[in-house]
C-alpha cells in the first residue's frame, strides 16, 4: 500500500554516509519542532513521527513519514513519502505520495532532512481544506506496481498551499 | 529661519563628504533629510578573493539630524548568516546613538567597514557536507571556495563534486527523457544553440547556487578545478555513478567529448607538474607506507617526444593516473572498500575510449582544434 519495497537499493556511498551520520547527530541536538526520529539501526530509511501543528487541520494528529536515501545523497533527492495512512491533503495521495516541488525538480543539495521535514510541515500547516488531490485515483492507480514518486513526471502549479 | 537652513546646508555638506569618499559605492536617495545607500566591503587591500562578507548599508534620517541618530538598517548582504548581521547593525546603531548632535555619517560607514572586516571570514558549515569550513580551533580546513555572486562558501571537493554530477546529470537528462533534475540552466542566447548543436558546449553553462539558487558563473568553478589541479581526484568523482545501465551514457558523443576535455586538462596539469594526488578517501595511519607514484618520467618523456607522436602519449598519459589511483586505492581497500569499488570501476569505463583507438583520439585533436576551453 505504502509502496515500502522501494525497487532493490544501492547501499549509501561513503560521502552520503558521512553526510547522513552529520545530519542525524544534528537532528539529535535540536530537531525540528513536531517531528520524532524513530530510532533504528538502518541510515538508509528513517521513519519520522509529524504532529500536526497547534491551531491547523491536523492539530495534535500524528502521521509517519518515511525518507530513503538515494546512494548518492545529497546529489540525489531523498525519496519521502507518508506511511498509511497518509493526510488528508490536497497535495498528498492516498498512497503516500506527495507533491512538493524540492522533493523532485526543485531539490538542492544544500537541503536536509530537517528543512524537508520544516517544508512539509509548512504544506500541511497552509492545507485550505483535508481532501485528496484531484486526480488521486488515476494516480494511485498508476502507481500500483510499487513506483517511486521520484519516478513521476510532477506538475507543479499550485504555490499557495 | 536662516539658522534652519544653515542647518540644512551643513547636513547637504556632509552627504555630499559621503559621496565623496565612497564614490560608486554609495547612492544618495535623498539628499535631506539625508537617506544613503553604501555598499560597505572589509579592508582586503581591493583582493576580492579574499572578500567573505559585504554590506549595503542603509542610513535614514529624519529632518532632525544629527540630534535625532538615523535609522540604520541592512538593505542587502552577502556571507553574513543572520546573527552577524543583527549584530552589526545594532552595534551600528549603537554607535548613531552615542554620536548624536555630531555629524556621523562618514564615520557610521567607518564604523561598518572596521566591523566587516573582523568579521570577514566564511562562517558556519559547508551546506554541502555539513562540516566545518574553517575549524576553530586550529583554523585548519579543506580548501573551500566561494561564489562570487552570492559569497557562498563551500569546500573546494564538495562543489566539485557537485559540479560534475550535474554535468552528467545534464548528459543523462538528454539521453533518456526521464524527468531527471538539473540545476544547469543555459544561457539565454545560448538556448537554442546548445540544445540543438551536436556538441554539448558546457561552457554555456550557468549553475544556481545550491542554497541560494542565484545564478553563477561557470568561471567560478573552473577557477576552482585550476586551484585544486584536482582532475585526478575529479575522475574518480565523474563515475561515481557508473552502472550497467548508465554505461551507455559514456559512450555518448558528448561525454566522449567532455572526457577528452578532462584528458587534456589533466596532461597540462601534469606537464605543469601541478598534480596533487588525490587525498580524498586516504587515511594516513602513523607507520603506514605510500608509494609514490610514478608520474614523474612519463610526464618528462612526454616533454621529449616530437609533435608526431603526440597523441599516443596523450593516450597512455589519459590511463597513467587511473593506475596510480588504483594502487593507491589498493593500499586503503580495507577501510574504505566502496572507494576502491568506485576507483576500480572508474579506470574500467574511463579507458573504454580510449580503446576505441583511432576513432576517439582523431576526435580529441579534431575538437582541440575548433574550441579553445583552455
């Protein structure tokens, strides 16, 4: 459902292993608001706990996002998708998915873990209304063998949410 | 009245010393009550290169001046993360304070450039990797770089390697038409040439700044590939995303190209004697031995050889140091297998045009001959 078989990975390159390790031991001193790492032995996928900020849709809510690393993290962006089941947003689908620009086209590798979680956060927080993308079902249809958003050719139209 | 307009002229008096003094650098919004813009630099004796920080700094003031201090603030400012910047002009501020009732300005802008130039040193983290730019404790630190549109700092090793990913990032997007990222803009001018023509002219090249996204200028990193004399390192990096299915790619026309571009690169390095060996994934152990590698004849022999036979040479000196990476590689197998997987894989692909013999280095000299990157 949540399309968790990522296709066969490489194991993470010595630079983006470094990189994770630096970032974790960040996150550890001070992560970002409303989020929780769960803890586990495997650098290549954590699983982070979102809460729903204070005064929005999702208030006290709590959902799980799961990052996986490409091997040549930061080049490439981190695969981060919503474990099931996933917000209820205009811009999230119903398998996990979920369309925010820096994620795809827009990523850098000047961003982190930490200012990824921040964005989606942000996108949640500015949610007009709890629905489902227009299209969800085409998309998650076309999705059932197990794709990775990374593979979607994204459209990104809307910067107000 | 009159002592009013006395009053006035004597401020005018002192924007136009402003003006004066700083030149190009400072604006003049509104004469009185007086409101400038100076571009503040530190003192690095006019040496841009080792400039980190700058500053427009904006002054305004009310009809009251100078009893009422003016309001400083930062219109723009480059290499200075926020705190720094608060602290300067608060400090600034502070100082507007004391002086009220004399006239201030040259000396606030004084003020700013003493300030600046403490300050005038990359700060914080290589957003790259995320460590230090410059240790604290003993100053010592990989070269890092900066560009100059936005005084981003990084290590040297770390936007090269960036570099070069999204050049082969670019090649790859243009085989297959997936929806692959790259950060690579072109040129407005250059659009429909570059996209269309047969060579891929990477010197039409612009890149965003991975934090900022300002766009710079290719020169910035070609300053720092000179710099470094890194190829050795560079080639290593270049394959680092080298699989089955990725292989096709290097046999593409343009790689081909921009590998010669490399191979070219490099035996000037070499005959410059400005190669330092790669030094990224060797951890030097007390007591451990390297070898020295044996670049030093070949680069003499090459000297020697006539015009004729030039492009053999070109040809074994292009494989010469993926052998001397490799042995290098062979020494520290044991801590870090995936470096010497990447060396050994890099040497396997990076021969394969040039064992293509003739074809390929009759291309080399063909494009040595229409386009002088050097």
């Amino acid at each position: 459902m949540t399309s968790s078989s990522s296709p066969s990975r490489k194991a993470l390159s010595k630079i983006a292993c470094n990189r994770l390790q630096k970032e974790l031991a960040e996150w550890q001193v001070s992560p970002p608001s409303g989020f929780k790492y769960r803890v586990s032995d495997n650098l290549q996928r954590w699983v982070i706990e979102v809460t729903g900020a204070a005064g929005t849709l999702y208030a006290g809510e709590t959902y799980q996002l799961q990052v996986d690393f490409p091997e040549h993290y930061p080049m490439e962006a981190p695969q981060v998708i919503f474990l099931n089941p996933a917000p209820m947003h205009p811009h999230i689908y119903s398998n996990g998915h979920i369309c925010l620009d820096i994620l795809y086209d827009s990523w850098s590798p000047a961003m982190t873990v930490s200012s990824v979680c921040i964005s989606i956060l942000s996108m949640l927080s500015s949610s007009p209304a709890k629905q489902r993308p227009q299209d969800n079902d085409r998309y998650v249809r076309n999705c059932r063998n197990g794709r990775s958003p990374k593979e979607t050719r994204w459209w990104f139209h809307d910067d107000k949410v | 009245m009159a002592a009013a307009a006395e009053a006035e002229e004597e401020v005018r008096q002192e924007v136009e010393a402003v003006a004066s003094v700083y030149g190009d650098d400072c604006r003049v919004v509104r004469g009185f009550p007086p409101h400038l813009v100076v571009h503040v630099r530190p003192h690095t004796a006019d040496d841009s290169s080792q400039q980190f920080v700058e500053l427009f700094l904006g002054i305004k003031a009310s009809s009251q001046y100078p009893k009422a201090p003016p309001h400083v603030y930062a219109v723009e400012s480059k290499g200075l993360d926020e705190n720094r910047q608060v602290y300067l002009i608060s400090s600034i501020q502070n100082k507007a304070r004391e002086l009220s009732c004399y006239p201030m300005l040259v000396t606030l802008c004084e003020e700013a450039v003493e300030m600046l130039s403490n300050m005038n040193h990359p700060a914080g983290d290589c957003p790259l990797c995320l460590y230090p730019l410059v240790k604290e404790n003993d100053g010592s630190a990989l070269p890092f770089m900066k560009l100059m549109s936005c005084y981003h700092c990084f290590h040297s090793d770390c936007i090269m390697r960036w570099w070069e990913w999204l050049q082969n990032d670019d090649t790859d997007s243009k085989k297959s038409s997936t929806a692959a990222t790259t950060e690579v803009i072109h040129a407005s001018e250059g659009l429909d040439l570059s996209s269309s023509a047969k060579h891929h002219n990477v010197s039409q090249h612009k890149g965003l700044c991975p934090v900022c996204r300002k766009v710079f200028d290719e020169k910035d990193i070609e300053h720092v590939r000179d710099l470094l004399g890194a190829n050795t390192s560079q080639l290593a990096s270049l394959s680092i995303d080298l699989d089955e299915d990725e292989k096709e790619v290097l046999h593409s026309e343009s790689e081909k190209i921009r590998q010669e571009k490399f191979a070219s690169l490099f035996n000037l390095q070499q005959e410059r004697n400005g190669l330092i060996e790669p030094k990224k994934d060797l951890s030097i152990q007390p007591g451990m031995y390297i070898p020295r590698p044996p670049s030093a004849p070949t680069a003499s022999e090459g000297d020697t050889v006539d015009d004729s036979s030039e492009d053999t040479t070109t040809s074994t000196s292009g494989t010469e140091p993926l052998n001397q990476t490799n042995s290098t590689g062979g020494t520290t197998k044991h801590n870090s297998s995936s470096g010497h997987r990447r060396r050994h894989r890099s040497h396997a692909s990076r021969r394969q045009p040039h064992g293509q013999g003739q074809p390929a280095r009759q291309q080399w000299q063909r494009k040595g001959g229409d386009t002088s990157h050097q």
